[in-house]
C-alpha cells in the first residue's frame, strides 16, 4: 500500500503502532481471523520508545484510519462516466461523439500526412491505472455493462492488447477520477502518427485498411462512425477487468 507518495521536505515523527493479532491457526487453508489495535509510541527521558497500552479498532475506527492515511480514498462524487474504479485504476466511458483528432503520418503509406478535423467516433472505454493506460471501442450509445463486448477502436497509437502508446504525450501520474479529463486530453490532443498493429485486418475490417478509414472520416464523408467495422477484442467489459486488475465495482 502506498500510503505517501511524495514526502517532500517533511519530517515525521513516530507517534503510533498498530498491531495485528490472528487467531491461532488462522490463515491456513481457512479464512483469517484477525483483530487491530492502535498503541500511543511513549519514549522515556533518553528518547527510547516503547508501544503503550492500546485500544482495538472496530470498522468505523478502521475506516477513520484509512481516511487519515490515504485522504483520497474519501467518500467522493463519481462522474457518471466511470465504469470501475479502485486502487489499481479507474475506468470509464465516453459516450459516442464527434471529436477533433489530429493526425501526422506518413502520407505515401496512409494518404492522411498532417490533418485534422472533427470526426464521428464510437463510445469509447478507457482505463488508467498501475496496467497502463488502454482505449476500446463499445458499439452503441448504451453505458456498458460487465456484459459489454469490447472491440479494437481503429485507431492508430494503440497496440493490439489496446494499450495506448504514450510516445511524447502529457500523461497526468495519477489516474484517479480526477483525473479522468486529462487523460482524455492528452489522448485527443496528441498527434495520431501510424497503427501500432501491423495486420490491417486486426485493427478494422474498413475496406482499405485503417488509413482509408480514417482519411474517409476526416474528409467529412460519414456522419457516423462505421461500427461494423469494429474489431472485436473478444472479452467483455467484465472479463478484461478481472483477467488484468482488481478493481472496486
């Protein structure tokens, strides 16, 4: 558990020590059973410390505990767009819109070079957390479920696992819910530059590949994003979360 990430300049002081206490025998081969309790640290006239008499912590005191250490573990709103989220990350949803995408490629490969535009995009489900950092692509307008089928997003900078390639982008350090906004700047706002799967038929089934997808959507001619085209991952919004991460539900 990382309780501090950054201690900066500051001094800490031991003040007090938990201690656990199992039940003899517990915690092999059947389920643990413990109790908690919270000791003041006492030091004598030299400085040594020693653990004083303490007192056990029930849930509401284990609870203030956790709020004192890790303040951003608090009751908090949650922006109805999150999917998921817990100590390892947080996933969320953007509903199918149009969006301003900028590309920079290799125009004698795709035929885009630099462009930009605003283009039809499907709903989308991103994650950021300690897995890295993911985008897929989910049909409909519906919010997905644990049920929800999950497809390639056609899009270049992602790898086959759906894992976005960084490269030079403003990737917040944290992803929590706060941080839900940045990411999807940081993704829209950098420069799409060339597909990070080499099989055209893995990343959309678009007749002409990713490139005449994307040159075709930049060029104003669908009002809607082809979902037929999508490519599906072959796992459920459910599915990729327990295989990868766990995650509060």
């Amino acid at each position: 558990m990382n309780v501090v990430n950054n201690l900066g300049g500051s001094d800490f002081r031991l003040m007090h020590a938990i201690l656990i206490r199992e039940q003899e025998g517990s915690g092999h081969g059947g389920s643990l059973e413990a109790i908690a309790s919270v000791h003041p640290i006492k030091r004598d006239r030299r400085g040594r410390a020693t653990v004083g008499a303490g007192q056990f912590l029930n849930s509401s005191g284990l609870r203030a505990l956790v709020e004192h250490l890790m303040p951003e573990r608090r009751a908090q709103f949650i922006d109805a767009r999150v999917l998921a989220t817990g100590a390892e990350g947080t996933m969320w949803w953007r509903p199918a819109q149009p969006t301003m995408v900028w590309f920079k490629t290799n125009a004698k490969l795709d035929g885009i070079g630099e462009a930009h535009g605003r283009v039809p995009l499907p709903s989308l489900v991103f994650f950021a957390g300690a897995e890295g950092w993911f985008v897929f692509a989910v049909k409909g307008k519906e919010r997905p479920t644990r049920d929800t089928p999950l497809f390639q997003t056609g899009m270049y900078n992602v790898w086959r696992e759906c894992k976005i390639c960084v490269g030079n982008a403003a990737v917040p350090r944290g992803y929590g819910v706060e941080d839900i906004d940045a990411y999807e700047r940081a993704f829209f706002e950098s420069r799409f530059t060339h597909p990070n799967i080499h099989v055209q038929r893995e990343v959309t089934t678009y007749r002409g590949g990713a490139g005449a997808l994307w040159k075709s959507l930049l060029g104003g001619k669908k009002k809607a994003f082809p979902e037929h085209t999508l490519v599906p991952i072959r796992q459920t919004v459910g599915q990729w979360l327990d295989r990868t991460i766990k995650v509060a539900r």
